[in-house]
C-alpha cells in the first residue's frame, strides 16, 4: 500500500483497481501516510494559501429532476426564489469591496436567466469587479451557451460529473438526464478554454468501492482544473430521504487521493462536508484541499437554497466573518488568499 502511495505521488498512472485498494485501505498508519503527502504535495504547488472564493446563489428553481436533490423539480415543497441579475450584481460588488476576487454564480437549471441576460451580466460583473473571475455553476447547457458565456467574460465552470459510472449515474437521476451528455459537456467547456471543475458525491446510494475507483480514473484522464468532493446528505423531501449521509472520513481520503492525481488542481473544502462536521472541513484543509467557498447569497433566500438537510447556510456577508475565517484557517497554520486564484495550468 506505501508503494501504492509513493507511485501515486511520484505521477504515475494508476489502474482501477490500484484505485480501487486505495478506497478500501483503513489501515490508520497508511492513511497518515497519504494524508501527509496530500499535504506535503499541497504546498509545493500553492505554498499554504487556501483561495477564497464568494458564491451566489442566484436561484433555486431547477428543470431537472436529480433523485438526490431538495431543488429538484418534483419537490412541490422547495421554497423558490431568484435573485434578479440587478441584485446578483449588486452582491458581487459588495463581495468586491470586501476583497473577494472570484464570484461563483450557483444555481438550479432555470430557464427564466436567458443567454443573454447571464452574459450582459458576466460582462457588468467584469467591468464593475475589475481583475475578478466569473465562475458559473448553472448545469448542462448547450455549447452555443457556453461559447457565449465564455465570450462575455466568464473564465470558470463548475459541473460535477457526479459518479462516472454510467449505470449508477442511471440511479441517481431520471432517464433523460444521462451520463454521455454531462461528460460531454464537461468535454466541450475545455474545449472553449474553460477552467473546468469536475467532481461527485461521496456516500451517494447504491455506490460500491468500484464507483469511488471509476471516479478517480476519470479524474486522472480527464484532467480537470477543480474537484468539488463532498458526502451526500439526504434531503427529506427527495425519494434519498431516508438514505444515511456518506462517510466525512472517506471523503477527505477521496480529497487526499485527487491531490495525488492532480497536484495542481483546486480543491475546495465542500459546504457539504462542514455541514457533516466542523472538524472535517479542517481536515479536509491539511490533505489536500485549497479552497474555501463562503456564502455570498443574500441571507433571506440562503434558507431556500436547500439542496440537502440541515446545509450550512452561514457564510461571510461581513467583515467580521471573514476576519473569523483567517482565524480559523491560520489555526490549520493556513493563509487565507483573497486574490483570483486561477489554475496554474490555466492560460487566458
Ligand atoms: N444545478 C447545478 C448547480 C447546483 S447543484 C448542478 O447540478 O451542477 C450543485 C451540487 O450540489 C451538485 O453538483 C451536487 O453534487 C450537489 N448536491 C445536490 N444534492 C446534494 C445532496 N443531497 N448531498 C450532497 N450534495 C448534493
Ligand atoms: Fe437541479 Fe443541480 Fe439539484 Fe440536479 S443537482 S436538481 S441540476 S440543482
């Protein structure tokens, strides 16, 4: 298993099933292992900088139907909201003076932000917030889509591929929501010179150690620029309701392994994985994560964004909550970095 370790971190390519024994170890001393070298490999590329970056939530109403989701659209009990474009720009200027320099607009599939609406908005949102990203996190969509948004300004797209497996992706999602076209998606935003943020849930139903190995494969050949890991949580108004949360202790291995693939990529300590424990998010931090995701969504709809039970919902709307957030990451002996952050394998 320590051979294992040393290849991983020394670049090579590992098989499934090398992948496969590395979900599976439980061994504490070798996971000590690997976490140490997640760290160590951490601050090679990004020294101790943890990016900051502000997300928005600019709407909770969803076309899909994803069996895992509180915002799907068969939950008739979702609380719906949107956040007009005038008001998303408003909260990013407000982030701006506080120093954020990435926004992350977050959202349902909603067809109510047409094209144009969300690219005169990216181009408002670069010209107000001067040396900021514009990241987009708002689903499948077609390549003329994505073409524009990258042309109005916006350089980042996040969209999990949320297990690469295609039949456990069939039951997690209704059938015309399909494996071949989010990763085709995922294909076509690199394509347009995206930064581009994969990613899956850990602890999802029916996944096996399989699935877990399938996904890091994926990352390995896909080679994206961000990871987004986080447990699944179950939300009681979804057919997952009554499934247990995945486990905090394997996602973080997950997070550790991914920095061993790919020691130049932004990995954010998940909202998800705080709102399982506090703790794990810290731990999270000293194995391999590098980003922090605080809430910049206005507090009246922030409740309403309920894609799982009991999600964390405080953010850093104040100079005091981030001021709290340099503390706490200076206690993982950590920097808190407000700059844009981009990939260091990312050209404009
Ligand atoms: N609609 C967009 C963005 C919002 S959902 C999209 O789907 O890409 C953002 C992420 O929330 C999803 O990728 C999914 O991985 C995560 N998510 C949704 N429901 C969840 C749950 N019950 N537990 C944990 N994560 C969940
Ligand atoms: Fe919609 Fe995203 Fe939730 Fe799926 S995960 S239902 S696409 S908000």
């Amino acid at each position: 298993m320590r051979k294992l370790i040393d290849r991983l971190f020394q670049g090579e390519c590992l098989t499934r099933e090398e992948f496969q024994a590395l979900v599976l170890c439980e061994d504490q001393d070798v996971l000590e292992l690997l976490f140490q070298r997640a760290k160590e490999r951490t601050e090679e590329v990004f020294a101790n900088h943890v990016y900051i970056r502000g997300l928005v939530e600019i709407s909770s109403y969803c076309k899909q139907d994803c069996f895992y989701c509180g915002l799907r659209c068969s939950n008739k009990k979702a609380q719906r909201y949107r956040i007009s474009p005038e008001d998303i720009l408003a909260t990013c200027e407000k982030g701006y003076e506080m120093g954020f320099r990435t926004f992350v607009l977050q959202g349902g599939e909603d067809d109510f932000y047409t094209d144009q609406m969300l690219c005169e908005l990216i181009r408002e949102i670069c010209l107000s917030c001067p040396g900021s990203a514009v990241t987009l996190s708002l689903g499948e969509k077609s390549r003329r889509s994505y073409e524009a948004f990258r042309k109005a300004g916006a350089s980042r797209y996040l969209l999990r591929h949320e297990t690469a497996t295609a039949e456990h992706f069939a039951r997690l999602h209704p059938p015309k929501q399909r494996l071949a076209s989010r990763m085709e998606a995922l294909t076509t935003l690199k394509d347009l010179g995206f930064q581009v943020g994969a990613g899956f849930m850990v602890g999802s139903p029916f996944q096996t150690p399989e699935h877990l190995a399938e996904d890091l494969y994926f990352l390995q050949e896909f080679r994206p620029h961000m990871v987004g890991i986080g447990p699944f949580i179950p939300h009681q108004d979804t057919p997952f309701g009554s499934y247990r949360p995945g486990s905090s202790a394997l996602t973080v291995k997950m997070v550790a392994i991914t920095r061993g693939i790919l020691p130049g990529a932004l990995i954010p300590a998940t909202t998800a994985l705080a709102t399982l424990s506090k703790d794990a998010r810290g731990r999270a931090l000293q194995a391999g994560a590098n980003v922090v995701m605080p809430n910049l969504s206005p507090s009246e709809v922030r409740v309403k964004y309920n894609l799982y039970n009991n999600k964390l919902s405080t953010g850093t709307e104040s100079a005091q909550m981030l001021e709290a957030l340099r503390k706490e990451l200076e206690v993982y002996g950590r920097k808190m970095d407000m700059s844009r952050g981009d990939s260091p394998l990312w050209k404009e």
